[in-house]
C-alpha cells in the first residue's frame, strides 16, 4: 500500500461510472490531502454529485478504485460523514430533530444498541452548534429548508467523522444558515477534519473553500484555489457559457495579483 494512500484521505484511481453506457464519469484520477475544504464545481450534469456517490458506494462503477484512509468506505465508514442533497430526503418521516441527530451516533454505537443519555446530551450538543437547540423536539417536516440543512449537518457532526462529503450543503438555504455552514465547515478544518462539498456558486467559492476540484465528465484540474480557479481552468470547465462568470474570475485573479505587488512593496528594498 503507497503511503498516499494512507496520507491522503481520498485517493481515486481511473474511476470511470457511466448511465445506461453513456460516461458520466471518465476515467478520474484525484488525491484530496487532509486538512481541507475542498469545492467540486462544475456545469450541470458535469458528474459532481455522482463522483461523491461513488466514492461512498452509491452508484456502481464501470472501472477504478477508491481509497478512504488507505481503505474502502465499508472498511473506514466510521471514519466518513456523509450530508446528502436536501432534495433527496423524505421529510414527511414522522421524527423530531433530536432524534435525526441522533442517528449520527449509531456508527459508534452500533446499531442494537439504544442511545442513552451521553448520545442525547451529544446530539444536543451539535444543535446547538448549528444553531438549532430550541427545535430539538420539533417535528423535522414542520421545520423550514435551512432548519432542515442545519438538522442534518448537526447529525453528520454527531458522527464525528474525519471525513466529511456533503452534497450542495448551501442550495435553498437562507442567510442564516449560509453563515452558519460556513462557520461549521471552518470548525471541522481547524479540528483537522477533511470536508469535500458539491458547490455551485463560483462568487462564494473562494471565501469558503481553500481547495478546488473543477470537473467536467472528466477531472480538468484540482488543487488550492490560488493555483487553481483561473480563468484558463474555468474556461476548460465550462466551455462557451461562462461569460459573466469569467469576468467574476479575472476579477479574482487581479486582486490576488494586487495582493501579491502590495506584499512585495511592503518588504524591506522590495525584496
């Protein structure tokens, strides 16, 4: 076993997934270090959603491997949290908050065990993080979009994982709940978590994440947002329909251009 493998959290080796033998994933080769918060961007039906699928075994694939932690997610599940599209849910299930948050306990737990009252005061614990302490005893479908969101990511933080995917954490939220993704999100990095996010949005990419996977059926380029969210790569990703967005991009490039002359002038000679 290479030591990447165990260095790096997400090791993915030629994976290919394909619909109906249409390729929706082509033969993608990425390693995600630790640490990070890491933004998959791309255009619809770019296979963004699909590539966190796979790596956790959602969908089947056509070639390729997946290393989480230098094994596979069956081996190392404990050790990843998963927060998938708001959209996907079934929220008319008949349960309270407090026990959706809960469920993020059972990994550690093991599912015939009951929780008892250190999981509760856990659970609580994570609403409160996210903001969400009053509802606990709410019934989850008579809570809003962003409340929901907020219920979900305090379950995933109840699992304690090391690893973290969540899909599009920020669509249909509001401000509040923005804020607070964000603030979660800077939390588990400087606790050493790794988290990868499905993201969207090309304006709030660079205040939020600090690593950047662009994909396009194929990987066309990943690595820190310095290096990587450039005009060049996001023309490769989006083809001929990014026009304003480009503009947002060279707009990025030039201030962290100004930043690096103001650096240079505040040294001594300019050296």
């Amino acid at each position: 076993m290479s030591n990447v493998s165990i260095d790096h959290p997400v090791v993915i080796h030629d994976l290919t997934v394909a619909y109906r033998d249409k390729p929706v994933l082509w033969d993608i080769e990425l390693s995600i270090p630790p640490g990070k918060l890491v933004a998959i961007i791309g255009p619809n039906g770019a296979g963004k959603s699909t590539l966190i699928k796979a790596v956790l075994g959602l969908v089947p694939t056509v070639a390729g491997t997946v290393s989480l932690f230098g094994g596979s997610y069956r081996e190392r599940r404990q050790m990843i949290g998963y927060v998938p599209q708001r959209s996907s849910v079934d929220w008319d299930f008949p349960t309270h908050a407090l026990d959706v948050v809960m469920m993020g306990t059972y990994g550690q737990l093991g599912w015939f065990k009951r929780p008892g009252k250190a999981q509760r005061e856990l659970a609580l614990r994570c609403l409160e993080q996210v903001g969400m302490a009053d509802f606990a005893n709410r019934q989850i479908s008579q809570l809003s979009g962003g409340q929901q969101q907020r219920v979900f990511l305090a379950r995933a933080l109840a699992q304690d994982a090391q690893l973290y995917f969540m899909d599009e954490p920020f669509v249909g939220v509001d401000a509040v709940t923005e804020r607070a993704i964000v603030n979660l999100l800077r939390d588990l990095r400087a606790r050493g978590k790794t988290v990868v996010c499905v993201h969207h949005d090309l304006d709030s990419a660079p205040e939020y994440f600090d690593w950047l996977v662009l994909l396009n059926v194929r990987l066309i380029a990943a690595g820190p947002f310095e290096t990587t969210f450039t005009s060049e790569n996001l023309r490769k990703t989006y083809g001929g329909t990014m026009g304003a967005a480009i503009k947002h991009i060279e707009h990025f490039e030039e201030d962290r251009l100004a930043i690096s002359v103001q650096a240079d002038t505040k040294r001594p000679n300019g050296h």
